[in-house]
C-alpha cells in the first residue's frame, strides 16, 4: 500500500515539472513586474527580445538564460548610478556571469523611468560562438523574474536554478515571426478617406523618410541625425531577406557618400547591382543643425516590379540601421529591426501641380543644368547676370522653400548629438532621435533668372565676391555662421515655386542697436519684399500640411544668400532670423 502513494507522488512532481516547462507559442512571458516578449526578424535573422523589469534598488540587473536543460548562454541587462548597459555572457562553474569573448548581442533601445526598466535587444537565431545558445532549434529559456542588488566587488548572479521562470520554445522563426497581416498595413485604394501612406512618421519624427511621386519617379526625402561614423539607411521591396532589392545611403559623419541599389539573397552580404538601367539619383544632400537631409529619386518601376496584382508592394526602411566599411561601403548587420510598410497606393503621394505663372509677359527661362555631383553635401550656384525686370524666386535644389538662384557656396558641417549604442557599454535613455521638418524636391524645372535688390532711381553697385564662404552649423535649431575657405562652386537644380517680387529702393529703419552699423538704414522696400516672401513661405507651409516655425531657419538661411539682403535690409533681416540664425 505504501507503494500507491509514492507512484502518485512521483507522478504529480513528474506532471508540475513538466506543466513548468510547457512549450510557449505565445513568444512572450509574464510574471508580475516582469515580461519579455521576443520575435523574429527575417531580415537580419535575429530574435528582438524586450524586456521589462521593477527594481527598488539603486544599482541592479535583471537576466535571461537559455540552455537545453540547465541555463547556460545569459544575457544580462544592468543599471548603475542610472546608466544602463547589457552583457552578453555565459554562466562559468561557480554560478557567475561572465562575458563572452565574442559580443553578438545588440542593444536596440532603453528606458528607465522610476525603477521601471525597459531594454530591447536583438540575438542572432544562430552564432559562431560556442558558448551561444542555437535559438533556432528547441531550447528552454530561463527567467530572473526578481531582480538583484549590485554589490560593489561581488559577481552577477543567476542564482539557484530553482528561482528562476522557465518556459520552452521551439521554431521561433515559425512562430514568432514579425510579418503583419496584409489586413493590419494595407490603405486600400478603395478607402478614398484613408490618407496614403506617403512616409514613415510625422513631422514630430527627427528620423523618417517621405516620398513623393511624379510622374515615372519616386522621390524620397530622407531625414535623419548627422550622426557621427559611417552610417547606412535602407528603403527596400520585398518580403524577406530571401530576395529584397534596396537603396542603400552612405553616410559619414552625417554627409552623403555614397548611394546605390542592392540586392539580398538569404544570408550572403548584400551586393551593388545593375537593376534595369535603373539609378538612384541624388538631387539633394544637406546637412544643418546637426541633422542632415538627403533627397534621391528612382524609377517607379524598381517598386512596381515587385507589387502583386493589386499594385501592392512591401516596402521595408532602416534610417541609421548599421555601420559601413569604408573602402568597399559593405554593410554590418543592422542595430534597429527594418519597419515593414504595405503600399497600396503610391500614385496618391503627389504634391498639386500649379501652372508656371509668367511676369511681366515673359515665361521664365529653362535650361537643362547638372544636378549636384560628386561628394559635396552642399548647394551652390553659378554666378547670375543681374536681370532687368522680376523675376521668379525658385525652390532651392530640393529645399522646398522660395529662394532666388544666386547663392554663396556652401559646404555643410555635422554637430552630431546622438550617442552611439555599444554592446556591453553604459548606455543613457532612448537611442531613438527625433527629425526637424523639410519638403521632398517634386519637380525638375531649372531656372537661369534670379532676383536682385535693383533702384528705380539709383544703380545697385555690382555684386562682391564674398571674401569667405559661409558653413551653417545648426545646434537645437539654432544656425550659427562661420568662415571657411571659398570652394569650387556648381550649379544646382532649382525647382518650381511661387513667385516673389523684387525689392526697389528707398530707406527704412534703425540698424544701430542691432549690428548694422549706426549710420544704416534699411531700404524703403525691404519690409514689403520680406512680407511678401514670407507670406509665400507661409502659402507653401500651408499647402503641404507644415508649419511656418519648422521652416524658418531654411527660409532664413536662404534669405542671407540673396545678394544685397544682408547689407541693404539689415535691420529687418536681423530683427526676423535673429533667433533662427544666432546673427
């Protein structure tokens, strides 16, 4: 009889052992103050993992480990004196947590707001380290649910392996894989209410992309931080990894390298190729206020090749995704997990089209001028014939705001502002910047007409040569001017615009209390031709759903770039970019 009770017993340890250890198809776990939910990324063939965890220390960590039966490959997230860092470790014979020799763990994002930490990081489903596990075969993994006290001089723990949560997974590229339903993403274009999806994010977003079409070409107004090192963006059609075509930007220090198309087969490296006689154009490449700007276009045709029967095509971005080798542009695996986006109605991205007014009778000049070449994140201008009637003040090459074409050269530097995310290094809020505002260039119009500060009653002097050149560095929205030796200049491309007139002579204000010089006064006409140019900012602002505020440092900066309107309106032109320009 004795023998009854002891079977039972055996048997109900034997059934809670194995209720413990029950196979998760749910890809997350919960416990209290503590989840983690993790998925699959087909792109880079990692898990995402994200963490939450409550401690009331000062100084703590929390954990997970994975391992056949027994915990053995550890990750381990950290906070000390409110900087946050992770570990990619193993468990050594005394129960400790050591670092692996090799770092494969990539941190993503961290958050700590009260004692509430929040870390996302990213795994390989497979690794050449043996002392990794292989997420992608069956394997248990164990949770630190409470988290622990760092004591100065002792170890990092897991701790008894009776304390710790443990769930088993299997097939995670199966099951927790991150591709959405098409029901979830797709704007039919059906849905005449439903706004297109016409970029990444809003205006909010430091880092996003928009894209506009006209006509056979997209074009793509790419906004991220001048971050500092060698940087790669991606806007790729496709599925999966398996077979993905991509646009790759290089940047360097925030500055336009290199731009290209790729292409993606499983796991290999991605590698430049020939797509049709298809090329990714730069039509823009600035970089101001420590952010930087790039506009490029491609034919409609690299996106539709890949659309289905619907016209719907998958596009996957990564703004800052990863670094770049510098003597062949080969990409390093990607530190943010790519956005999926479906389209359905790219045609709807367009800007109206406004007939080109004529003035004074005469339909403004078009020529087919060079866009921006080579390495030069900069705008520039050939010099002008100073014109004898107004004439139309066009977009700068892409800028999306009304300038004249006679422009001092420029050459752009970065201030970078953004920490850079390291494995295994201390790590301070959220690596996830925010983007100022500007427009996608839309149209190809070139114009060899400019305006300039011309008396009715008496002759302007000519034009100066600028003794320097002027560079913008920007810093929290803030553009502040310094010298640096003139370079060789080029001819941008100008879009259309609304028109502006020009300014004609005759006095008007004070300069003396505000760097103009005591004797100066500004011409009669300024004040008008500054309101009638701004209301024109204003109109565009308006008509692309901005704000004026997110534009004026451009708008300002434009402005010191007409010739004469820093010298001849110095009082109205300091009195309104002061703030935008640090003058």
């Amino acid at each position: 009889m004795l023998l009854v009770p002891i079977i039972l017993l055996f048997l109900e340890v034997t059934t809670t052992h194995q209720r413990s250890i029950t196979q998760n198809t749910d890809c997350s776990f919960h416990y209290s103050n503590y989840s983690v939910s993790w998925n699959y990324d087909e792109l880079s063939n990692d898990i995402v993992f994200k963490l939450k965890s409550h401690s009331d220390f000062t100084n703590f960590y929390t954990a997970i480990a994975f391992g056949k039966e027994k915990p053995e490959d550890v990750i381990a997230v950290y906070v000390r004196s409110l900087q946050i860092g992770i570990i990619d470790g193993h468990l050594v014979d005394d129960g400790a947590i050591e670092s692996d020799e090799k770092t494969n763990v990539q941190a993503l994002q961290f958050d700590l707001q009260n004692g509430d930490l929040t870390a996302q990081f990213a795994r390989p489903v497979e690794t050449f380290d043996t002392q990794d596990s292989d997420l992608g075969s069956c394997i248990t993994i164990f949770f630190l649910t409470e988290s622990r006290e760092i004591i100065t001089g002792a170890p990092l723990e897991l701790g008894n392996e009776k304390n710790l949560q443990k769930v088993r997974v299997c097939d995670l590229a199966v099951t927790c894989a991150t591709k959405m339903h098409n029901d979830v993403l797709v704007k039919r274009q059906e849905d005449g209410d439903v706004a297109p999806i016409c970029s990444t994010g809003g205006e909010d977003q430091k880092n996003r992309i928009e894209w506009k079409v006209d006509g056979d070409l997209i074009y793509f107004s790419v906004f991220q931080n001048a971050k500092k090192g060698r940087w790669w963006t991606a806007i790729g059609v496709g599925e999966s990894m398996n077979d993905l075509n991509m646009i790759l930007l290089f940047a360097e220090n925030g500055r336009l390298k290199k731009q290209g198309i790729f292409k993606t087969e499983g796991k290999m490296q991605p590698l430049e190729v020939e797509y049709e006689g298809i090329e990714v154009k730069k039509d823009l490449a600035i970089v101001n206020n420590g952010k930087a700007n790039f506009d490029v276009s491609v034919e409609k045709k690299f996106f539709l090749d890949r659309a289905d029967e619907q016209g719907c095509f998958t596009m996957q971005v990564a703004i800052l995704a990863g670094q770049y080798q510098a003597n062949n542009f080969n990409v390093q695996k990607h530190q943010n997990t790519p956005e999926r986006i479906q389209i359905c109605n790219v045609d709807s991205c367009h800007d109206p089209i406004e007939p080109q007014q004529e003035i004074d009778g005469e339909t403004p000049k078009k020529t087919t001028q060079p866009l921006v070449k080579g390495d030069e994140d900069i705008i520039e201008a050939s010099g002008v014939t100073v014109p004898t009637k107004e004439a139309l003040i066009n977009d700068v090459e892409g800028s999306g705001l009304p300038v004249t074409p006679k422009i001092e050269n420029e050459e752009p530097k970065s201030t970078p502002h953004t920490a850079e995310v390291a494995d295994e290094h201390p790590l301070t809020g959220v690596d996830a910047p925010s983007s100022v505002t500007s427009s996608s260039s839309s149209s190809s119009s070139l114009s060899t007409a400019g305006p300039q500060l011309v008396s009715s009653s008496t002759p302007i002097p000519v034009p100066m040569t600028p003794e320097k050149n002027h560079v913008f560095e920007v810093d929290n929205q803030t553009t502040k001017t310094v010298s640096e030796e003139p370079k060789k200049e080029e001819t941008e491309k100008i879009n259309d615009a609304p028109e502006v007139t020009t300014p004609r002579a005759g006095s008007h204000g004070d300069g003396s209390k505000n760097g103009c010089g005591a004797e100066h006064e500004d011409l009669k006409i300024c004040e008008s031709y500054f309101a009638e140019y701004l209301g024109k900012v204003n109109d565009w602002s308006e008509k692309h759903n901005m704000t004026v505020t997110s534009h004026m440092w451009k708008a300002c900066t434009l402005l010191s770039q007409v010739q004469h309107v820093t010298t001849m309106c110095c009082t109205i032109f300091r009195n309104t970019c002061a703030t935008h320009l640090s003058l």
